[in-house]
C-alpha cells in the first residue's frame, strides 16, 4: 500500500523500493540497502545517485565505508511545494501556448483494431450531449465488430449521449440498433442507393471518420470550421432521409 502511494508521489519501482528500505534500516551500507529493497547491486547505485538529487537521502562516510541515511520525509512535501511553485511560473506561459493552438486545426490518424476503438471512444468524451453519425452497419460488424460496439452503445447510453444516425438500408444486416428512445437513439435511412463504405461521427469541433476492415483505420479531424460543415451536411442528408419507427411503434 505504502509503495503504491510513493509511487504517486513519482518514487515508482525500484526507486521507491530502495527509499522505503533506506527508511527501515536508517543507516546502512549501499548492499545492505539494495538488499532489502530487492534489487542488484549496479542498478541500486543509479537508483542512489537519483534520491541523492532529489533530496531524499544522503551518503555519510564513516571509518572509510560509505553509508546511506534517509532524510527527514517531510523532504517530499518541500519537493512537491517546490514543483507546485515552479508550475505556477510557468503555467501563464504554457497556456497562452496552449491557447493558440487551440484555433489551429488537428488531424490524428490511427491505424489498426486498436485505432479504430480509440477514436470510438473518443465519441463518449462528447460534451454537447448528442452524437451525429454516419454509420456502415456491415464494416462496424467487422471492425471493431458486435461485441465491442455492444459494449461501446452501453457506455453511450451510461453518458447521457444521444445519437441521430443515419444508415444506408442497402447496407443493412439486421434489425440490430433500431430506434430506441431507452437507448437515446434516432435512425433514419438514407435515400436509395447512397451507400455508406465509412462511418463517421460529428460532435462538439471534432469529425471522427472509421473505415472499413479493408482499409483498417480511423482519423479524427478537431477543427471547429471543419465539423460545422460536417455538420451543416449531415443535416442536409438527415432531412432528406427516411424516419424509422422506434421499437414498439406502428410501421
């Protein structure tokens, strides 16, 4: 438990093993030290060298032999009043940064089973409240496929994001994810013969595209110019689509 709160403090792994043994002995050689912390004796030196900068403990020679003594630990609160200071300088300066570039588009590509579940779940970070989609029922079938997509609608609907989607009935493959309201979900169906290869996700200034399995990947475009136009489109499609009755409703 002890070590797992050191680590939060940045002493991770052996570093917070060799301090916490430094600790309990109070004053021993570097063997005895790295003895105890259950580490070589080569990589306890560099460990050392490191508290030594840090402030954490010391070295004292005595009768030729040197030894390691901890310091007071009320060392790691100086420390962390320190870096807090030190953030406080800088943090003006870091946020003007940050600032700026926040007016500056961002593209991010992601490729692979992995980056296609990133950027869906990028989607849950939504903070408008509702989602605008452009789904390919068959490729999201097979990447990231049912059982990721089951999980990721379940997460959805545990965030409050309601989706109005639109799906290419030629595209379809079951009477899976209808219109639901317990399920915070529209569907319409595009007119005839729009075919829908990608999947795509409009929200707040971010344009999230999925391809197929073929293609295997995904990109997310942050850009507020960018996703208004996607957005003003997809309005567009949605107007000329084809409502669905929602589950339990006459067709």
């Amino acid at each position: 438990m002890l070590l797992n709160q050191l680590a939060q403090l940045g002493l991770t792994g052996k570093k917070g093993r060799f301090y916490l043994a430094a600790l309990e002995l109070g004053e021993a050689p570097v063997t005895a030290v790295a003895e105890r912390a259950g580490i070589g004796r080569t990589t306890a030196y560099d460990v050392l060298d490191g508290l030594v900068n840090e402030g954490l403990v010391t070295q004292i020679e005595k009768s030729g032999k040197m030894y390691v003594v901890a310091e007071d630990p009320a060392v790691l609160l100086r420390n962390l009043e320190q870096r807090r200071r030190l953030v406080e300088e800088v943090l003006p300066e870091i946020q003007a940064i940050y600032s700026h570039s926040m007016f500056k588009p961002r593209m991010r590509y992601y490729g692979g089973a992995e980056g296609i579940a990133t950027v869906l779940n990028d989607t849950l970070n939504c903070r408008s409240g509702e989602l605008r989609g452009i789904l390919s029922m068959q490729e999201l079938l097979e990447a990231p496929g049912p059982e990721f997509m089951e999980r990721y609608i379940q997460r959805r609907i545990e965030a409050g994001l309601k989706l109005r989607v639109v799906r290419s009935k030629d595209e379809e493959v079951s009477n899976a994810w209808g219109s639901r309201a317990d399920e915070l979900r529209e569907v319409r169906f595009s007119p005839h013969h729009v075919p829908f290869t990608m999947t795509c996700y409009i929200y707040d200034d971010k344009v999230a595209c999925i391809s197929s399995r073929r293609e295997n990947f995904a990109f997310l475009i942050q850009s507020a110019e960018f996703a208004g136009l996607q957005t003003a489109l997809f309005e567009t499609l949605w107007a000329a689509s084809s409502p669905i009755p929602a589950a339990g409703e006459a067709s």
